[in-house]
C-alpha cells in the first residue's frame, strides 16, 4: 500500500525543517551536501577559502586554463560518471592520450615503463625493455622467482617484500618503487597487494611465481575487456564539475558560505549541534548566489559568481544549529574538529606535497617522444615526479600556443618534506624548472617560462595503504556512534575521485535516513 498523502506531506515537511551544515567545499562536501539537499533538506556549506573544489582547482596560468590539481577521475564503479551525466556534463567527457611514462635516474639514462607489467612488476623479466632497466644481474635475480616454491594466498601482505623476495631489489627499486612514489606518493613496502592488484596473490599461487602471476592477471583483464586505461577528465577543466555543483545546490536553494573557518563544532542538548565560527575569517563572507556571473578562471577558482556580505563580522551571516553535521576537510582539520565528539580519535596519516605548475616553451621538448610522466629510481632526483599535461590531454594541446607545455613538478612524498617547502615562489618555480630538464632530460629555458603556480597538499593515504580499511573503519565505527555527526573526503574514503564521491553519497543516505526517520528504517 502507498504511504498515505498526508503521512508524505509530514515527511517532506520535516525534511524542511531539517538542517544540515556541511564543512568543507570540496568535491566530497558537495555531493554530500547536493544528496541532502535533493530530498529537500535544508543545507549551508561553510568554506573555509575564497573558492569551492579543493583539490579540484582549474586557473589561469600562463593565459592557459590550467587543473591544478586533480586532471580527471577513475572510471571504475561508475560513480563518477553518474554524477557528471547528471550534471548535464556528458558532452564534456574527454579521454586522456594513451600513458608514456618513463623511468628516470637509471644508469644508462632514463627508459619507458615496460607495456607487460602490473604496478611495475614484469611478467617477462627477460624481455628487452625490462632487461634495460634492471640489467642481466637484476633480469637473472628476478628470473630466481620461476625457481622459488610458491607462496600460499595472502602469506605476503607487503608489495614491496613480496617483489624483494620473489625478484629482488633491481625490480623493486628501478620498476616498482618509482611508479609507487611518484605516482601514489607511497613506498611499496606499505602497499597492500590484494588492494592495489586485486587477484595477484592467488594468481601466483595458481601460477608458482609472480611473474607468472602477473601473465595471468594480464590475460585475465583482457579477456575480461579491462585492456583500456579507465580514466576520463573534463574539457576546459575539472573546476566545471565543481561549477555544476554548485550551480545544482544554488537552484535546490542550499546556501554557500566562503572564506569562513570553523574554530569548533559543540554538541547541544537538544541533540543538535552549533558551528562556531573563527571571528578571524577574513573580509566577512561570501554567499552563493545564481545573479553574479564571472569567470570562474579570472577568479583562480570556482569561488566566482559569489556575493561578499558587507560586514567583517563572523555574525553577518549566521549558521542556524544544525540537526545534522558533516565533515569534509582535510584529515588534520577533520580530526581536530571531530575530536569534540570522539576525543580519542587518533591523527589520520598524510604525506606532505607541493607541485609546481609550469607553462614553458620548448622546441626542444617537443621534438621529443610524448612523456606523459616521468618517475624517478628513489634517491636520484630531488623531485618525484613531472608530469606533461599537454602530451596527456588532447584539450590542453589545443589551447596551447605552439612547443608550448603545461608541466607539473611535483615535491615530497613519505619521508620527505618538499624540498620547496622554504622557499618563496620564484625560487620554487626556478628549483621546478630545474628539476623538469633533469628528469624529462631536455635543458628548459628560465627565460620561457610563460607562467608558473604552486599548490601545497596533505594527501591521505590511498586505499591500496596496509591498514588503510581498518583505520577507516574503525573512524567510521566511532562517528557512527555520535548522532547527526558524518564524515567525507578523502581524509577517509582515500586519494581519488572515484573513492570520494560514491563514499560521500554513501554517507549522506545514512544522513538522511537518519534524520528523517531517526528512530527505526523507512518500511520499520
């Protein structure tokens, strides 16, 4: 039987009473925060900077619109494809340029990644592109793993004990370290195999060695139609996605607040909670509004098409108590909020970075073969990586002027700040600059730099990290158990848009559900 109207008028009416706050304007606060509103919830977002979309940052630079941050997002799961189509973004999709990455700080120069691996690790460790990289020691060392006796299913947990003691330290350090690091910002030795290569551990048993478990796991995905990269990005920038989003809360009436930092969250006693906000949050605040329209890129960001209240105090624009809070910064803030709640919550780990955006032109480079990204071997390069977003997506080559390229230096990784951490901008950029010639191993020239920027980053650790589920769990456990508390973002999902935004939806149904029927499930 249907529910009876008046029964769905009651409940559409309590939804309106019900508000949300949401903390934090990044691409996980926002679905939460469009989920909630969408049932008719009524939802303020509170920023704590002058824009919307973290660490999904298109800008200027060089006259070029530029992703800062995050180029595009894992097809895998759907997730985020659904929320794109839903946004009306499809015609936007855009496909990246097949990846060529490289191997840099190898004894005779540096080498493309070899086609026939998983994560680095060789299916034929005689093949010549493997055997260059690693030399006949390393290519008979690992050859030892046909010879080894096979390890049972799950007896090695570590991806980087597993390939030092099936293949030896040449595959470790030249194949699968680099790409580890100066990808996923994370040393092998702390990834989990089943996470990061689901089916290579009873494959290798299967199989008896690694390599060929990796054969078969490559065989596998092809049959299985998986040969393709899966990875998609927007046309003219990932910050349209952020766009959309906000355009989408604007029209379901939810309220955007920037440039206002929460200091403390306070459980009420009538089970709601209050939002303290910092009295230092500069130049008043920023409210969401649909009748200003401005170029998001001239603004850096997708705080454009935003009003600011003519006030510098925190109370021109008040936050009501809200009946449901979630939380969507970073790890370090989302701890030091959520303390208030779950005092024993331990610091969430994350590895400190800094990426240098350049627009240089080099005839040089472009005479060269396409370099997608270029990882060093650990300990021979003071970067971790450059990436070459003009070679990888076809919408960037088309906006640049000629032998021009969009490069991105990235700096840190575990262990080891950002050796750009104290310097001022204009050395960071000419450190960056330098560091790119070595690794792509074209001389780039200071004076053709057109335009750089530099972006600093706590990155979570991603879901392929030993313990990485059971820490989130336990998290997740505790908050579960405060009412009308949630938390989002990559602090908890993992590193990626794919792990974000269907972890953030996740989140904000048990939200709603809870606050519309706080007592028993809908159907009870």
């Amino acid at each position: 039987m249907d529910d009876a109207p008046e029964t769905l008028d009651a409940l559409a009416a309590h939804a309106h009473d019900t508000s949300v706050v949401v903390i934090g304007g990044g691409i996980g606060g926002l679905v939460a925060a469009l989920e909630c509103a969408k049932i008719g919830l009524r939802v303020t977002v509170v920023e704590a900077s002058d824009r919307l979309g973290g660490a999904l940052w298109t800008a200027k630079v060089g006259g070029l619109a530029v992703d800062l941050g995050a180029e595009g997002y894992a097809t895998r799961g759907g997730a985020v494809r659904r929320l794109v189509d839903e946004l009306g973004l499809t015609d936007a999709v855009t496909a990246p340029d097949a990846r060529a990455e490289w191997i840099a700080g190898l004894p005779d120069g540096s080498a493309p990644l070899p086609a026939g691996t998983v994560r680095g690790i060789p299916e034929n460790p005689w093949d010549e592109s493997v055997r260059r990289l690693i030399g006949w020691r390393g290519t008979w060392r690992a050859y030892l793993d046909r010879l080894r006796p096979p390890l049972t299913i799950g007896q090695e947990r570590s991806l980087g004990r597993l390939v030092r003691t099936r293949m030896g330290d040449a595959v470790l350090d030249r194949l699968v370290a680099p790409l580890s690091l100066g990808a996923f910002s994370i040393h092998p030795d702390d990834v989990d195999v089943e996470a990061v290569a689901p089916g290579l551990s009873s494959a290798l048993t299967r199989t008896g060695s690694l390599a060929g478990g990796v054969a078969q796991l490559r065989a596998d995905c092809r049959e299985e139609g998986e040969g393709a990269e899966g990875f998609e990005g927007i046309d003219g920038g990932m910050s349209r996605l952020i766009d959309a989003l906000r355009s989408r809360l604007a029209e379901l009436g939810a309220r955007v607040v920037l440039n206002a930092r929460v200091s403390e969250i306070e459980p009420r006693a009538d089970g709601r909670w209050s939002v303290v906000l910092d009295a230092g949050s500069p130049a008043g605040f920023a409210v969401e509004s649909g009748a200003v329209q401005r170029d998001p890129l001239d603004a850096g960001g997708s705080g454009a098409g935003a009003e600011t209240a003519g006030s510098d105090d925190p109370a021109a624009v008040p936050l009501e108590p809200a009946d449901a809070l979630i939380i969507a910064t970073g790890a370090a803030e989302t701890v030091r909020l959520v303390r208030a709640a779950v005092p024993s919550l331990e610091p969430l780990p994350v590895t400190e970075l800094e990426v240098v955006t350049l627009v240089v032109s080099s005839r040089e480079l472009t005479a060269r073969p396409a370099r997608t990204a270029v990882y060093p071997v650990p300990g021979n390069a003071v970067a971790a990586s450059v990436t070459d977003t003009t070679a990888r997506w076809p919408w960037v080559r088309r906006a640049s002027g000629e032998d021009e390229h969009v490069l991105k230096v990235t700096f840190g990784g575990p262990d080891a700040p950002p050796a750009t951490l104290s310097l001022d901008d204009a050395a960071a950029a000419e450190l960056a600059v330098a560091a790119a010639s070595a690794l792509l191993e074209v001389p780039l020239d200071p004076a053709r730099v057109r335009g750089s920027s530099r972006a600093r980053y706590e990155q979570p650790l991603p879901v392929s990290a030993i313990g990485h589920r059971e820490v989130v769990d336990a998290v997740r456990s505790a908050i579960h158990a405060v009412p009308g508390l949630a938390v989002v973002g990559a602090a908890v999902a993992g590193t990626g848009i794919a792990q974000v935004v269907p972890d953030a939806r996740a989140e904000a149904e048990r939200v709603r559900r809870r606050a519309l029927w706080p007592s028993a499930e809908p159907g009870e």
